[in-house]
C-alpha cells in the first residue's frame, strides 16, 4: 500500500479524474461543495493522498483552525473524504486503512497538527486507537 500526498499543481492537472472517483463520497453529504473542495486542496487547506498498490482511491484530509477549552488556537486535520476500491477481502481493506491512516497522522503531525479527527461512517473497530469525538456523527478523534 502506498500513500502519496498529490501536490497543488498535480490536483489542478489531474480535477476531472479525481473528482470523479471522489464523487461517491462527497455526494453523500449535500453541504459538502466540490468547487470549495477544488479551492482547498489548490491552496493547501486540504491535503489530496492518493491511495495505491492493492488500492485506488483518495483520502480527502482538511486542515483547520479551532480554538481548544484553554484559549489556545490548535491545527486539526479532518478526514473529510475517503473514496475508492481496495483489492482483497476485509482483512486486506482493513490492512490498508490502516497503513493509510498511519501515514496520514503522520503528516498532520509534521504539518504541525495536534490531532486528526474522522467522522461519517462508523470507522470505531478500524481504527481502534481513536477516541469517540462528540463533535460529528461517528466522530473519532485521535490526539498527536
């Protein structure tokens, strides 16, 4: 499984084919604008991973500002679209998510976040070492 962050310029060349295996996803929630979505990942308030070797999709990561319970302006990244196939039965698609997610955090904490948060489906038995998150439906969070 590879994980690969796609640069500004790569999602510019390369819109059409990832909105469309991205589409799935995002339709699934109407407050959810891809042209917002286009306008993030070029200016780099969300970051685009592109999910390959035994899988093809991408991995939608956004990046925000949020004031935490003691005053303190922190950066989170928020999962906010996961779309795609992995090749194999559950145990390799769970594999995979969890490689992914792995490289993700990763690179939310070398962006400086301090703390990734996924919500949408009920991600709780595959990522495991996150913590229930009230702030969104099936909201899981973990601290970086």
């Amino acid at each position: 499984m590879k994980a690969d962050l796609i640069s500004p310029d790569e999602v510019v060349a390369q819109w059409e084919g990832i909105v469309s295996l991205l589409w799935p996803a995002i339709r699934q929630d109407p407050s959810y604008n891809v042209q917002s979505l286009y306008h993030r990942l070029v200016n780099g308030t969300a970051l685009l991973f592109k999910v390959s070797d035994g899988a093809n999709g991408y991995w939608v990561v956004s990046l925000d500002s949020e004031v935490n319970q003691n005053g303190v302006d922190e950066l989170i990244a928020w999962t906010t679209a996961i779309a795609g196939q992995i090749d194999g039965g559950p145990k390799r698609r769970l594999s995979v998510l969890r490689e992914a997610i792995a490289v993700i955090e990763n690179v939310a904490r070398i962006a400086g976040c301090s703390a990734h948060r996924i919500c949408g489906r009920d991600y709780s038995r595959v990522f495991q070492h996150y913590a229930p998150y009230s702030g969104a439906k099936n909201g899981l969070e973990v601290r970086l």
